[in-house]
C-alpha cells in the first residue's frame, strides 16, 4: 500500500507541477537540483530523461552528501569529493544511464542529514529521488 500511495504521490506531483516536489526534467535547459539550508533537497524529485545528466549544486553554508540508497553506481558524491562532503558552492554531477527504462527511481539521501530508504521509498530528513520519464 505504501508504494502504490508514493508513486501516486509522484504521479501527482508530476501533473499539477507541485512547487518543489518536482521538475519537468528541463529547469530551464538544466538538471539541477539545490542542496538548501533547511537540509533538504530541492525538487525532493527530480524527473529526467535517461542519458541527461543531474547536477546537485550545495547552496547551504554546510556540506552535504548525495549517496545512492540501493549502491547504484556513480550516484555518490564520494566519487568526487573526499569523505563525500560537498562543500558550500560546490557542484556534483551524475549521468543518468543510457537506456533506464522509463518509471525507473533512484533514491539517495544525504550521510549527514538523511537517512536511506529501502529502494522503493524516500529514507527521513535530507533525502530525494530521481524519476526517468
């Protein structure tokens, strides 16, 4: 029941363009997503086109963290930066795989702030998705 509520929740927020939930993938030309001061992260759900790229930029006066909740590949800002740390000003990029079929998610969190979901859901505190359309 829980998952059928969150992919509803997702849908819905993709269709009304709920501020802050979610993107249309575009953002004017990019994939951004803000790391922000209220330890969240902003869209919480990104919506992309598998092969686009999503770039985290930490506007927050402390460093965060993007680790991938299920270990996908890549999708950890530790390949980047030492200890994963993404420092205030600083950006981290992920391409999302050629060839994800469409309604694919990937949740991450970050280590200081979040915690990891089970793969199906959001984890607590600072955590988000990306959804290939």
């Amino acid at each position: 029941m829980k998952k059928i509520t969150y992919l509803l929740l997702i849908a819905t927020m993709a269709l009304v363009g709920c501020g802050g939930g979610s993107n249309n993938g575009s953002n004017n030309g990019t994939n951004m997503i803000s790391m922000t001061g209220s330890h969240s992260y902003s869209p919480v759900n990104l919506m992309v086109h598998a092969g686009e790229t999503a770039t985290w930029k930490n506007t927050d006066s402390v460093v965060h963290t993007v680790d991938s909740d299920t270990g996908v590949p890549g999708l950890d800002s530790e390949t980047k930066f030492t200890n994963g740390a993404v420092p205030p000003n600083g950006t981290f990029s992920w391409p999302v795989p050629a060839g994800t079929p469409a309604g694919t998610v990937f949740f991450y969190h970050c280590d200081f702030h979040g915690t990891a979901g089970d793969g199906t859901h959001l984890g607590t505190g600072m955590s988000g998705s990306i959804t290939v359309q």
